[in-house]
C-alpha cells in the first residue's frame, strides 16, 4: 500500500544532484509558468507528468487564506504559481492552485505541507487524488525530534556553543593581528612567531566550522557528536536547513507576507518569488536528509503508507458551520453580559462605599476582601466619562503693565512704555505735540489734521501701529534721524531740561534719561502704572500717550483650578475604567477573569478568604486555630516580597497562616486565577464557594463558555471551502430539497485540517482543532464543534475506537515474557475486567484512591507512560483538596509498591535493574528493558526512537542512561500505539482498494478512526474494519511470540455507523448553543456486522471473499523472518524474581540463574571448541584425500 510512492519518493532523493538552477527571473504571468534549466519559460496549465514536486505555498492572511503564490521544483523544471488577484487580474483572491490530473500517483513534499495542501484544487474532492504528501518536519521529528521537556535544555546549549564559537573566533582574529604586526616588525623574533602560529592552529582546530558556520547550530555531519543536544534540532525550517544542510536562511521576509498589502507585494513580486523559491530548494536539501534517515528508522513500508493516508485527511461540512459559529458566539456574548452586568454592579456597590464615606470612616477596611484592593484617591476625569469641572480662572494684565512690574526692565518698557506713563508731550517754536511711536520712524510728535503744518511729514504704512490715528494727526520726526528711545542723556535728558519735553514727573524722568534709577524710583514708576491700570484703557483717544501703550491682556501666573469641584475614585475602580477606543468613557471593563472579580465576589476557600500575593499568586487565610479542619496540603508560606507587606504582617502575628490554591504543577507554581477552568471542579464539589447567586452566575458562566473562549479563534480560522467555491468542483451529492426557511441555505463543504502526521517524537499526529476538540457537553459553549463534521446525503461516518489500545499494548509486553496471554495480573484484568463489574483497572484505581473513574484513567495512564510518585501526588490533590500531602504521598507511594513494585538495584545477581513485587512489575521491567536498550524499537514495526532519546546519547545517571526516562518509556507505548494505528489504516485501505468499498479515510483522533462511506457500503467498510483490528492485534501478539489471540480483544467492541463525527453515537449533542438533539447512529458489534453482511466484502454475496483477492507482489525487499520470540524470558527465575517481595529468596534465584548462565556459557564454549576441532579435522581429511589422489595418479 506504499507504492508506487514511497518508490517515487525515494527516487526524488537520488536525483538531487540534476536539480535544475533556480530561474534568474520571474514572468508576471497568472497562474502555472513552467522554467526550464536553459532559462526558457512557458505557461502551463498544471504540473503536468511530474511525479514528484517539491513545493510551498505563500498567503496574505490579513486579507484571506487563498494563496497568492506558490513554486515548486521537479527533477527536471521549476515551476511558479501567481494569483490573478495579486496581478490585479481579478477582483477575489478566491484562487486554488491545480496540480494536475487527479489520478496520476504523485508525491509532493514540503515543510509542514498540510498548510500546502489545503491551498490545492484537486485537493477538495470526496473521491480524493492518487497524490501523496511528505512533510520534512513530520519526517525529522520522528527520527531527530526533541521532546517539550528537552527543549529548553536544547535552546541553553545552543546559546552556549554560539557563545564559545564567538569567543574563539575573536581569538582567532587577534591573533591573527598579532602575527601582522609580528611580520611588519623589523626585529622579527621567529620562535615567538612559530608559537604564534601553533596557537592559531590549534583554534582553528577547535573550531573546524570557522570559516562555514557561524550561527551556533550544530550539523548533522559532525563528527563524534556524543550529546543529544549536538545531533537534534528544533522543527523550523531554518533550523532544520542550518542542522542538515549548514544552510544559513534568512527568514525575515516572512513578516512581509503578515503586514503588507497586496500592492506592495506586487510591487516587489520578484523579491518574494526568490523568497518562495529558496524555501523550496532548502526544503528539499533536506528532504535529502531526512528521507532516508526516516527509512532507515522505520524500515517497515507500512509506517510510510499509515504516514501517505494520514496526510490525505479531510472534512466534510454542511451549512452548519456556519450557523454553528454564530450560534456559539451569541449565546456567549448572552451569558457573558449577564455575568458582566452584574460583576459591575457588585463593583459599583463596593464603589458606593467609597462615595458616601463623607465621615471618612473607611468601612471597607473591615471587609476581608474589599480592603485588599487599592482604594487610594484617583482623580477622575473627562477621558472617564466625568463631566469636565469649570475652566480654571486666568488672571490677566495688560502687557505693558507685565513689562514694568519686572525686576529688570527690558527694552520695550524702557524705549517705548515709560515715556507714556510720565506723559510726556513735545514744545517748540512751532506750538505744542502729542508724541508718538512708529516701529518704522521712531518717535514722532504729531498734532490733529486740521491743524496748520510748519514742518514735512512722514507718511505712515498700513502695518504700523499709528495706522489709525493718520486719519486725525499728521506726523514729524523728532530729528533728522529716527529716534529710538527718548530715554537717554544726550536726547531726552537734553530735551526735558530745555524743557522740549515736559512730563508729568520730571525729576524721575531725568534719572530715568541718565539712568540713575534707583529701586525707590522703580516702585513709584510702578504706582504710575497702578494708576493707569485702574483708570483702564482709554476709548475714542481721549488720552492719546496712554492709548497708545500695549494693552493686550497677558496670563499672570498658574491658572488657578477650583479643586473642590474634582471628582476622586479610589484607584482600583479609576483602573477598570480604563479608556478603550471601542468603548465610552467611563465603561466598567470587568469580567470574571479580572484580577478583582474574585474579591468582589467574596471568594472563600474551605470557608477561608481568598488573598493575592504578589510573591505566591491566590492563597487563602486560615486562622491559627482552625487550621485542624482544613487539611492544608502544602507548607505555610513565607513572604518576603514589598507589595505583600500586609499579608506578612497578619502571618507574622501567629494569628493566621497562608496557603497556596493548588495547581496542577504543584506548589512552586502559582494560580493566576481562581476562575480559570482548573477550579471549576473546586466549585462544583464545594471547596471553592462565595456569596449570592452572582458567584454562580459567574461561575456557571465560566463553565459554560471556557471552551469556547479557547477555541473560537481557532475554530473561525478554519479553511473552510464550499462547493463550487474558487472553482472546486468536489464530487458532492445535489444538495438536498428544500431549502431552509430559516437561517443559511444548504450547502456543502470541505476542510483539509492542517495534520501534521508525525508531530510528536512518539510519531503521534498533531492538530490545533480537530484533534484537541473535547466531546459535546451540555454545559460546554461550542463543545459539539465535532458533531458539525456531517456524512453528506447517501454517505455514512463509519469508524471505532480501539478499546483500550495502549494499555492493551502495554500489558501485553508484560505478558510477552511468558508466551501467554493474561499471564501476568494487568495483563488479566486487561482482558477480563469489565467497567460493568467495576473490575477493569481503572476502576479498581478508582476504588483505591477515592476518585473517579475518569480520573482514575488519567493516573493509570500517566504511570504507565513513566511518570513517577511526585506526579501521582498532585493529580491526588488536584481530585481531592482537603487531602494533605502527607496522606496523598502514603497513598500514591504504597499504590505505586503493589503496582509497580520496589526496585532492585544492578548489584543484585542477575546483574540489572528492575522492578518487582507488583502487579504491573512484569509491564514495567518489559517497556524499560526496551527503552534502555541501545537501539530502542517497536515491537511492531520495528520503528527506533528519536536520536534525543538513544541511550548513547544521554548523560548517564549511575551508568544507567536514566535520563528522559518517562519520556523514553512513554515513546514505547504511544510509538507502538502509532504502529497499531498505521497497521490498522493500512489493513482497512488494502480492503477497500480490493473489495471495491466506496470509502475514505477522514480522520483519526489517537486511538479514533473515522471513514467516509457511500451508504450502499457502509456495513462492509465495518466489516472491513474489524478484519484489519484482527490482522493488526494478531501481529502485535505474533511480533511479540505469541501463537494465539484472545477473542476479547480481537474485534472492536462496536463499530460506529453514524452521520456525525461524535464520540458515541447516542450522543444528543445538546450544548447551550445547540438546542437540538442529532438522531441516533448505530453501534454494531461483530456478530451485528456479521449478520448485515453475511460476512461478507464483496459486494456480489455470491461470490467468496477469497475468490477476489489479487495475487500478492513480490516485495521489493527479500523478506527477513522476525525474532518473534526477542521478548520472551527464557529464565524462569528471573520470571519468578519479578513477581516476589522478598528480597532474600529474589537473591538465592539470582545466584541460581547466574550459575546457569555460567555453565550455558562454558557448554557453549565447549561446543564451540569441538566443532572447531571438528573443522580441523575435516580439513586434514580432505588434504589427506587430495594426496592420495594425487599418487594413484602419479603411479597409475
């Protein structure tokens, strides 16, 4: 089922080499525009012949998901893909890019190619193409990917080696400088050179990639890499390109494509054709790389079909969705407000108190919650939808008053205001003149128009400031010249005492003119200008000096506010009114994920009140005295952090003591908020309680819309494509008559979800949406988002779950050491127990631990997967909050002994480490003998671990390699649990293709499995399924060296035939934004399926199964028999060792086995010296022969 692809795919590596260059230039041509080596180009319409392409794909998703370009590169051509709207040739970007004829097999590969994919035309089809997809990052995760836990470490590592390498380079160079200057010097000194050079060289040895690579990643060539870190990478192509290839790529044109606009795209198009096209050639230099190193990881071509199928997914939709997305929006918006309206209202009763403390009496600081927060005054204002208080008063003074009243006069006041204020007039032969100031002439004396002129005027311009007294006076120059100041010995001094000049003060007016001011004369200048003041500003001229002064009113100091008519809020509420350009001011922004709401809700742990530490997050306060009844589960907390002085101050008293909330990391993690949706069990059992209906309002709210809130952004950028939308033609049925009267009109479409089929180091396939999405509750906004996936008319959803896959995988590597099924006690209860009885293993963990059933299977599972006591201790306080610590360490500690059992150190006889006692001993002792084991594989397939988990590459704890280890023992029960699933799908696809089934893999959720099948087909599909479950459950139990298979397991328990991908097929669906139940599927056993089928495939009952099943290929590998029996224990004291607690009788059965070993090794060593003495004889036999035939010839 892998072929012709995964021949296809290897070709497309070893042809490497001949890749054409990449084009010098690009054609603005829409659509396919095909390059050939010798720089020619011609449109296309699609790629043609090409069996294999590598290829990526490049979107504008400010604007929409469609794409906008696209290249790919051939063995033989490269090809370029533009949108006719980016051109400008079309007014949508509605545009898919054709690939070609649908049924000619093809690879395409690419770098996280399911984004690729889903920009495809022939992509969006219900019959599907014979193309297939490799993704380079799926491909290197499986064989060199790093766990979440190694990741941190691996980024640390990183740094420091970029470090060192900068370091040495700089050493380098300077002694590089050193031995410039050494060779320019005259008095060379040629043994301190030698030394020079050996210790250049002997950098430069140590940093081989000098000259190469400067970036601090680590190539996957470099020699004696020992450390993990050295031989791994993180998944990103640029530092995939840099690990495999050494290829340094620039990835910052990449932000373009998220800011930029169509135009400026377009204006730079060959820039970021260039940009598309190195992506594509980068990623097929590794493809190079990680081809090949997948192959040789997971040899089994079953593992590469699983991987061509998984990639193929889709999704089926109907009109739903739509109404699905507006129906789940609204209904949160609805209890959102609710909860809203009356949080604020709780935040303007608490802001009451504020408002009607007129005695200053403080009432909030004896509520536990309201004094916690911050109630110090805060003005409020305009931008907080507070009515502006009146404008502040303005004092103003004209300006020639502001000029004189300052302590040093300036010029103005000195050459043009002071000769007004002492008033001074003009005498001479020619009769008696007012003065004036023109900025064009100076001084002037001027007298009224009607007047008799003796002497030439001057004209005044329409800008000066005497333009409006040149309709009544006519104007003289003082002198020849103008005048500028009057003030002044040799003119004004000389004119007052020839009495030219005469003014109202005379004698301050000469001090002034010889400026002999003292500060006495400055202060009666002052009370002049006082005087003036007061009489106010002349009108009509009827004192023209005065008039004349610059009367402009100028601000005189701070404006003065009215503070007593500010508003103050305390400064927790100013906070929650911070203004928002969506909201009017003044709007209360408070949810139930405000950091205040749960002190406005009065919220109470056990009946203690909440507190927030800056230092611990939420904690509860518990008095001294009662501290008996609560059962605190952590240690009293200490606080040592500023803004908790309050809280240290209480606990410093002994009065009170302080507790953590738990969090489901533990004690050094602190809870951000106690409505987050791991309380939400806190609040339904009553640990976690608080007064009023409006608490539960709110928390029922936070229950009802937690997984819509963090799944709307996903679930609204789907890639959601309707039938016949940007060209599609999808192969769909007539939509269905009649059309809805209400809400959208029927309609068909398809989603390709972005699966990334290897996502995990376990080779586990990952996805945001679909393959997180939680079941339909009643209480959950949303949660029927996998309902919305729809059979269209005359199709089916038929599919199962694996019942209980990996702890079915795992006990029955446990059971492998015998040879026999149920051999050990998991194994047993895997097979017999039953949830009915309540004798399966979870609930028999649920019986012991106090806790649910469910939650049970998630403790049973953690363990198996590795994860130790320190785990199982918070999982036990997370279900149980009155629980102490102490308790819940005794309990998990001995459930972990009668489990997992004790341990026995290396020392011990038989010479390893391993478990017993326990009833999952034999599990454990089995998955760690395979996780510790050199070259790590599944059982299966015969898969190997990723190189971040190999044993040589980890530091060793006690010459164990024990690091990762929960890591490591997880990766061989999910890794054998991702062989089950390729096994499956392989098995279910062989069937289809042979008996004619009209279906299709849709999708599979870990141990889900979901086809689309015509409904003519749909019992045979089912029936196709639970053959390939038997197939694949009998090579698990044969890989492992068992010859027989319990009927228990053999078959799903029931096959699912349903129209909605659900996890039940009685499940109404019915949710708070979906009131109506979806009808029924059905759920069919085997013996159901057998009787709807006769037991039969074919489509024609009459003919037999067997009659048309094709002759098998031969394979294009010679087949190598298994070791089936490499998990089998073949001693039978260390069988009984892992079973017994006493330590005494487990030595005395070591001692036994090593002796057997011993004489097994001396009778294989005595063995092996007879045959050798055997050989020898034999061959002096045939020397001995070959001379006696020589001499009955010689004398013959």
């Amino acid at each position: 089922m892998a072929e012709p692809w995964l021949e296809i795919a290897k070709r497309f590596v070893e042809v490497q080499d001949d890749i054409p260059p990449k084009p010098e230039s690009y054609a603005r041509i829409p659509g396919w525009t095909k390059y050939y080596p010798d720089g020619s180009y011609e449109h296309v319409h699609n790629l043609g012949l090409e069996e294999a392409v590598c290829f990526d794909v490049e979107t504008l998703p400010e604007y929409s998901q469609f794409p906008i370009m696209a290249c790919a590169v051939s063995a033989t051509a490269w090809y370029v893909w533009i949108s006719p709207w980016l051109l400008g040739l079309s007014k949508s970007p509605q545009h898919l890019i054709p690939i070609g004829n649908p049924g000619r097999p093809r690879i395409i590969v690419g770098h996280n190619v399911s984004y690729d994919r889903a920009r495809i035309l022939e992509e969006y089809s219900l019959q599907g193409t014979q193309t297939r997809f490799l993704d380079t990052m799926a491909l290197h995760i499986a064989v060199n990917g790093i766990t979440s836990g190694q990741r941190p470490a691996w980024l640390s590592y990183r740094k420091t080696k970029r470090e060192e390498r900068q370091e040495r380079r700089e050493a380098v160079e300077a002694i590089k400088a050193v031995i410039l200057e050494h060779e320019a010097r005259s008095d060379f000194d040629s043994k301190q050179y030698e030394d020079l050079l050996r210790y250049k060289q002997e950098l430069e040895d140590s940093l081989p990639e000098l000259m190469a690579d400067a970036s601090g990643y680590f190539t996957a060539d470099e020699e004696a890499a020992q450390r993990w870190e050295e031989i791994t990478s993180i998944n990103s192509l640029a530092d995939l390109a840099q690990h495999y290839c050494g290829i340094e790529l620039n990835k910052k044109t990449r932000d373009d494509f998220m800011v930029c606009t169509r135009e400026e795209i377009f204006d730079d198009l060959e820039q970021y054709l260039v940009y598309c096209g190195n992506d594509v050639s980068t990623t097929l230099q590794v493809y190079a790389k990680v081809l090949p190193a997948f192959l040789e990881s997971c040899p089994n071509p079953v593992s590469a079909a699983g991987v061509f199928t998984m990639g193929s997914s889709f999704l089926t939709l109907d009109q739903e969705w739509e109404t699905y997305i507006e129906s789940a929006e609204a209904k949160y918006s609805e209890l959102e407000k609710g909860v809203r309206t009356r949080l604020i209202q709780l935040a303007q009763k608490a802001f009451s108190m504020f408002q009607k403390d007129t005695e200053h009496a403080r009432p909030w600081e004896t509520d536990e919650w309201l004094n916690q927060l911050d109630w110090t005054p805060k003005r409020a204002g305009k931008s907080r939808g507070v009515a502006e208080p009146p404008p502040p008063v303005v004092e103003t003074r004209p300006k020639w008053y502001v000029e004189v009243q300052k302590e040093k006069l300036g010029p103005t006041a000195a050459n043009r205001t002071i000769p007004f204020l002492l008033g001074m007039t003009w005498h001479d032969a020619y009769g008696d003149y007012y003065l004036f100031y023109s900025s064009e002439h100076g001084w002037l004396k001027g007298k009224p128009i009607d007047s008799t002129q003796y002497e030439p005027i001057v004209t005044i311009a329409d800008d000066d400031e005497l333009a409006p007294f040149r309709e009544v006076l006519w104007f003289v120059p003082l002198a020849k010249s103008p005048v500028r100041s009057i003030l002044s010995s040799g003119r004004g001094g000389k004119w007052i005492e020839d009495a030219t000049i005469t003014c109202t003060h005379e004698e301050l007016a000469l001090r002034f003119c010889t400026n002999k001011v003292t500060d006495g004369d400055l202060e009666s200048l002052r009370v002049i200008a006082r005087e003036v003041l007061e009489r106010g500003e002349p009108t009509d001229y009827d004192n023209i000096a005065i008039s004349q002064l610059d009367w402009r009113p100028v601000q005189v100091g701070k404006p003065v506010r009215d503070k007593s008519s500010d508003t103050y809020w305390p400064q927790w509420y100013w906070e929650l009114t911070t203004p928002k350009p969506d909201a009017a001011p003044g709007n209360i922004d408070l949810t139930v994920r405000s950091r205040v709401a749960p002190l406005l809700m009065r919220l109470s742990w056990l009946g203690h009140p909440l507190f927030r530490s800056r230092q611990h997050g939420w904690v509860y306060r518990v008095p001294a005295d009662k501290l008996d009844t609560i059962g605190a589960t952590s240690y009293a907390l200490i606080f040592s952090d500023e803004a908790d002085i309050k809280l240290k101050h209480m606990s410093e008293g002994g009065h009170f003591l302080f507790y953590k909330l738990p969090h489901k990391d533990g004690d050094r993690a602190n809870v951000g908020s106690p409505m987050s949706k791991m309380f939400l069990k806190y609040f339904q059992d009553g640990t976690l309680t608080g007064p009023g209906d409006e608490v539960k309002s709110a928390l029922d709210m936070n229950v009802q819309c937690s997984y819509w809130i963090s799944a709307r952004d996903r679930v609204r950028k789907q890639f959601v494509l309707w039938d016949r939308q940007a060209n599609t033609s999808m192969g769909l049925p007539p939509i269905p008559e009649p059309q809805n009267a209400v809400g959208h009109p029927c309609k068909y479409g398809m989603i390709l979800p972005q699966v990334i089929t290897m996502g995990t180091v376990t080779r586990r396939a990952i996805e945001k949406t679909w393959l997180t999405a939680s079941n339909a509750k009643p209480k959950r906004v949303g949660s029927e988002l996998k309902s919305l996936v729809r059979a269209p008319e005359g199709y089916a959803l038929v599919g199962a779950d694996v019942d209980s896959e990996e702890l079915w995988i795992a006990s029955v590597m446990g059971d492998a050491q015998f040879g026999i099924h149920g051999a050990t006690a998991i194994g047993w209860m895997t097979l017999e127990g039953t949830k009915a009885a309540g004798t399966d293993l979870h609930s028999k963990t649920a019986s012991i631990l106090g806790i649910s059933r469910n939650q049970a299977k998630v403790f049973n599972y953690s363990r198996i997967y590795g994860a130790g006591i320190n785990h199982a201790v918070l999982l036990l306080l997370q279900h149980n909050a009155s629980m102490k610590e102490g308790d819940a360490k005794a309990l998990a500690k001995q459930l972990y002994i009668s489990t997992k059992g004790r341990s026995l150190a290396a020392t011990n006889p038989f010479g390893k480490k391993f478990w017993h006692g326990g009833t999952e001993s034999y599990l454990f002792n089995k998955l760690e003998s395979i996780a510790l084991s050199e070259d790590p594989r599944t059982p299966a397939l015969g898969c190997g671990i990723t190189s971040a988990l190999l044993k040589k590459y980890l530091p060793t704890n006690k010459g164990t390699g024990e690091d990762y280890m929960t890591s490591r023992i997880n990766w061989v029960v999910q890794s054998s649990g991702v062989d089950y699933l390729h096994m499956l799908i392989v098995a279910v696809d062989y069937l289809i293709q042979i008996y004619k089934i009209d279906a299709r893999y849709l999708i599979s959720i870990h141990d889900e499995v979901r086809y689309l099948a015509k409904e003519e087909d749909k019992y045979r599909l089912a029936l196709a399924l639970q053959i390939a479950n038997l197939w694949t459950r009998c090579m698990f139990a044969y890989k492992l060296g068992f010859d027989n298979l319990p009927q228990g397991v053999a078959f799903f328990s029931a096959v699912d035939v349903d129209k909605y991908l659900r996890k039940e097929v009685d499940m109404t669906c019915v949710t708070p934004s979906q009131p109506v139940e979806l009808p029924p599927g059905e759920s069919l056993t085997i013996d159901q399926i057998l009787e709807r089928t006769s037991g039969q495939l074919s489509k024609d009952t009459t003919v037999s199964n067997s009659s048309v099943v094709p002759e098998l290929r031969s394979p294009t590998q010679p087949y190598k028999e298994p070791d089936v029996l490499a998990h089998r224990e073949t001693s039978m004291e260390f069988l009984r060792a892992q079973m017994l607690t006493d330590k005494k009788v487990i030595h005395d059965l070591g001692l036994i086995h090593r002796a057997r070993k011993l004489e097994k090794e001396a009778e294989e060593e005595l063995f092996s010296m007879r045959s050798k003495a055997t050989s020898r004889v034999d061959r002096a036999k045939e020397k001995s022969g070959a001379a006696s035939w020589s001499l009955e010839m010689t004398w013959g």
